[in-house]
C-alpha cells in the first residue's frame, strides 16, 4: 500500500539522557548481576545442604567401612560390618519388625485413602471444606503427642481400647507384650496420622482426571463401580505409586511411635518385640557410641532397604499398566 | 431441572454416614486429650473409662510447670525460635533460589535443578550418626544451632517457589523491571516475592508446623534442660508416665497452637498439599 510506503516505520524514542547514562555506566555491573547472581541466589541451598546433608550421608557411607568409635579409634575393615549384619539377629528382628508394622499401615491405610478419596470426589458433595480438614487435621498433631495419646488408649488395664473389647467380650490384651499387639498399636497411630494425607493426594489426583472420559463411559452405559475400575484406578496410577513410595520412605524410618510406646527404651519392648531398623540404628550409632561404624552400616541397609521396596513398587505398578 | 433437595440425596446418605463417622475418628483423640487433661489423676482408673472433661486442667497443669525436670516452658520458647526462624530462612532462601530457576538463565541450570529433586527423595536419617559427631566437634550439642542451622533450606521449598513462580510470574513484567534499570535482587525483592506471597504462606505453614513437631534430630542432639516442645513431652510421657493428667495436659498445651493455626489457614494448607501433588 502507498501509505505505507510512505510513512516512515516509527523509530523508537531515544532514552532520556540521565537513563541513557546510568546505563553506561551500569553495563559492566549489570553484566556481572545478569550473569552471576543467579549462581548467588541458588548459593545458600547448595552450600547448607552440602554441608549438613550431602557430606554426612557420604561420611555415613565411609564409616560403614570401618570399626568406628565415634569417641575413639577407627579402622579400616571393608564390608565386614555388613557381614556382621547377615548373621545379627538382632538386625533382622528389627527388620521383620519394621515390615510387620509397615503392612499393617500401608495397606489398610491406603485401602482406606482410596475409599475415602472416592467419597470426596462426589461432585455434589456438602460441606467438602469440612470434611477434606477434619479427615486431614491429625496430620497436624506431632507423632510424639500421637504416640502419648495413643499409649494411653492402649494402655492394659484402664485403656479405652481393652474396655471396648471387653464389651465384646475379649479379655485383657496387653499390647506392649507381643509382637502382633504392638506392631498392631504402633501401625494404628500411623494409621491415624497419615489417613487424612493420603486421601488428600489421592483426592487430587483423582480430580486431575478428564471429567469426559466418565462422560463418555456413562454414554456407554457403564455403572460407577465399573467406571472406578476402569478409569479412575488406571488413570491413578501415578498418584498412586507416589503415594506408596512416600509410605515406603516413611514406613522405613519409623522411630518415634514404637520409641515413647516403649516408654522410652530404644530397644523398643522386653524382647526387642517391636524394635525398627531405624531404633536399632540410633541403638547402635548413638546410644552406643562405640559401634558408630556398625550403626552407619545400619543405615546404608535402610537406604538400600527402602530402594529396593520401592523399585519393587515401580515395576509392580507397572506391570498392572499392561 | 433437579431441586437443590434432589442433588443433595443423589449423593447417598450412605456417603455422609461414612465421611461423618471418619471424621469423629480424626477428631476423637483431640477430644480425648482434653479429657484426660483436665480430670484429675484418680479418674483414670474409673470403668468405664472418662469421656467428659473435668475442671482439674489448671491443677494439672500448674504440675506441668512446677516439674523442674520437664523444663516445659522452655521446650515451648526454644519450639518458637527454632521453627519461626527455620521458617522465614526457608520462605527467604527458596523463593531466591525458585525465582533464579524459573525466571534466570544460566549454565547448569537444568541439571541443578534436577540435583535438588533427587535431594528430596534421600531418606532423611542417612546422615544422623555422623551429623552428631559433627555437632560435637563443632560444640553444638545441646545447642538449638544444632536444630537450626541444618535445617535452614529445603529442596521442597526452592521446588515448590520454582512450580509457583514459573507459572505466577510473566517473563514480560521482569523485562520491564529491566527496562527500568533495576538490579536482579531488586526485582526479586520488589516483583517477585510479593508475587510469590499466596505460595510463601503455605510453603511458611508446612515449614513451621514440620519443625514444630520434629522429633528426631532434637531427641539425639539436646538434652532435657534444653529441649524443643516435643523433646519435653516425651521426657515427661516416659518419666512420669504414671501421672497421666500432667502428661495429657502438657500435650493439650503442645499441640494447641498448630491445631489453632490449621483452623485459621486449614484452607490454604489444603490447597497447598493438594497442589503440589498433582504437580509432582
């Protein structure tokens, strides 16, 4: 067009003299801050975990290789601590421990979360603000008051729970005696405490689902059981497996709970009954400064541990995928 | 059209029944705590056991504060500073640091990204052993530095203010601080973090109430005449754990603040779960 031909492209107003100076004399600082101060700003985080996360996780590892006190000498002795691990009783004690109150959590616990879950998804749900806070709320509550708390309830002679059982009919159990009852105790507060979150993570993946494909399963006649089993459980996939792996690092490091049930005693019950790894790592690292080097064997054990379960998950989860 | 009355029951009673009687589960023990907690000792033993609370709180928790060995008040004090200062260096250091990988260009920045993820998922007990040596040398053992200092940045916190601040704030409005001639820290200080404040609350609230209730790290590293909130608690829970009422008291009192601060802002910290899980 000839207007355009004519008209000469608008040029772009020349900066007013003090910015236009400013920024000379700025450039080589403003090419410094554009560079760097990105590296400046990521600084704190790698330098702090470096220090107080990186390095002793490291040195965890290269204690785990010698007899170690942490108050005395050290030497050098390969793997030998984790050959003292295969043949020490106690180590797998607290192993079968630690997965007897990780299943008797996690899986109630994440049946429960999905059923739960599936409730909160309702789309023409009342008071769902409420709901969703009141099933969340004892995930507030720290683990040492849920471990007092609980303690109680399960206490053996005047113990909420033993005198609704025996309204039933079923006599004394003293909980702290056994493995089953403790670890049945100890899986019940974790139980309480990490219902409410599961469901939370579960509720959200469940909504991330594209409203139509229910749509068109209900254009096909499919009734919502089948609807569950077939697009919301596949499409859940990933939430779910995050929601095991955080169990499974969770589950693995149990600490407290069986701690101030066993009042205290870090090898958890009279019999070790419901000592974890993770008690038995602070048993052998900690409270028993002497053996440091067998305790950080511990736990490289437990990382391996929760590795391995998970990887196990991944490819169970996985598999359901085909 | 559907009445309002007729979506109400399209949902089953069946589904209230379930969620009410959930709920009564996750409140009970609240409940229970404050039983135990303002009746007096001789009440324990009654069958059946309590279920309404009594008038002996202030009995009982005069015993609390009167327990020389529990140090109670100063578990709360030293529970205030330790989480209000982890928290704010957390908000601070992680919406630096989020902002710089969302919105800056430099080298590595993918891969170092990435390294922080990874560093989520280490199970945080690794390092315990050698940590407490460390603690020793450097003469932090019983010292709330020890409790502070390891904890002041999160790779959650700098993942999370990265999610937000990729997709909260326009690469245009930084150019214009730019243009302007301000400084990067000056636009992180003057654009950016109060862009980032919806996501620095709840990032602050899950921080806050994570170190209040961390047990642990203060359980291996301070000493009952020093110790946080829950390290006295559970000191008192197996010391005196026959004098139940002083115990529950003490626990009502402990877990009061965060139950309060989840009723103001239970919302937000809702929101903020969920977000982060659909994200990850």
């Amino acid at each position: 067009m000839s207007l355009s031909a004519t008209t000469a492209p608008p040029s772009p107003a020349p900066p007013p003299p003090d910015v236009a100076a400013r920024r000379r004399r700025g450039s080589l600082l403003n090419r410094l801050d554009l560079k760097y101060s990105p590296y400046l700003y990521i600084a704190p985080f790698f330098l702090i975990f470096g220090i107080f996360g990186l390095y002793p996780m490291l040195r965890t590892a290269w204690m785990s290789l010698h007899d170690w006190d942490m108050v005395g000498d050290h030497t050098f002795i390969g793997l030998d601590n984790y050959i003292e691990l295969f043949s020490d009783d106690y180590f797998w004690n607290a192993l079968v421990n630690t997965f007897g109150m990780f299943a008797l959590s996690t899986i109630p616990q994440l049946l429960l979360a999905l059923f739960l879950a599936t409730l909160l998804n309702r789309t023409f749900l009342r008071a769902k603000t409420f709901f969703r806070m009141a099933i969340f709320v004892p995930n507030v509550v720290s683990v040492a008051a849920v471990a007092i708390v609980f303690g109680m309830l399960f206490q053996r002679e005047f113990g909420l729970i033993n005198w609704l059982l025996s309204l039933v009919g079923v006599d004394q159990i003293d909980w702290r005696a056994h493995s089953w009852s403790s670890w049945t105790a100890i899986a019940t507060m974790v139980n309480w405490r990490w219902t409410g979150y599961n469901t939370l993570i579960l509720l959200a993946g469940m909504q991330a689902i594209p409203k139509d494909l229910y749509e068109a399963a209900e254009i096909d006649g499919a009734g919502q059981w089948r609807q569950f089993w077939q697009i919301t459980l596949p499409m859940l996939r990933p939430t779910f497996l995050f929601v095991v792996i955080l169990s499974t690092i969770g589950g693995m490091q149990l600490f407290t709970e069986p701690l101030l049930f066993a009042n205290g005693s870090i090898i958890g019950g009279n019999q070790r009954e419901y000592q974890t790894l993770a008690m038995y790592m602070y048993e052998k690292g900690i409270y028993n400064l002497s053996t440091a080097g067998y305790g950080a064997a511990v736990a490289w054990a437990i990382f391996m541990i929760i590795v391995l379960v998970s990887l196990i998950n991944f490819i169970l989860v996985r598999r359901s995928a085909k | 059209m559907i009445s309002a009355s007729q979506r109400l029951w399209r949902t089953s009673p069946l589904t209230y029944v379930a969620l009410v009687l959930a709920a009564l589960l996750s409140i009970y023990p609240f409940y229970y705590m404050m039983v135990i907690g303002t009746r007096s000792l001789d009440s324990i033993n009654d069958v059946p056991p309590p279920m309404t609370p009594g008038g002996a709180f202030g009995d009982n928790f005069g015993r609390v504060l009167d327990n020389d060995a529990a140090n109670f008040l100063t578990g709360m004090m030293n529970s205030i500073i330790v989480s209000s200062v982890v928290t704010i260096s957390v908000v601070l250091t992680g919406s630096l640091a989020g902002f710089a990988f969302a919105k800056l260009r430099f080298r590595g920045r993918n891969i170092l990204l990435l390294a922080i993820i990874v560093t989520m998922m280490i199970p945080t007990q690794m390092g315990l052993i050698p940590l407490w040596g460390m603690m020793q040398e450097l003469g932090w053992y019983d010292s709330l530095y020890a409790v502070i200092v390891p904890f002041l940045v999160t790779g959650f916190g700098v993942f999370m203010m990265r999610q937000y601040a990729s997709q909260a704030i326009s690469d245009e409005l930084i150019e214009a601080g730019r243009v302007d001639g301000a400084s990067t820290f000056r636009i992180y200080w003057n654009i950016v973090l109060p862009a980032l404040r919806p996501a620095a609350a709840v990032l602050g609230l899950l921080t806050f109430m994570e170190n209040w209730n961390s047990f642990l790290w203060p359980y291996a590293i301070l000493t009952p005449e020093n110790p946080t909130l829950q390290v006295s608690l559970s000191f008192l829970s197996y010391a005196y754990y026959t004098d139940y009422s002083q115990v529950f008291a003490a626990t009502a009192i402990g877990t009061l603040p965060l139950v309060l601060v989840f009723i103001l802002f239970g919302r937000q910290i809702i929101g903020g779960i969920m977000e982060g899980a659909v994200k990850s």
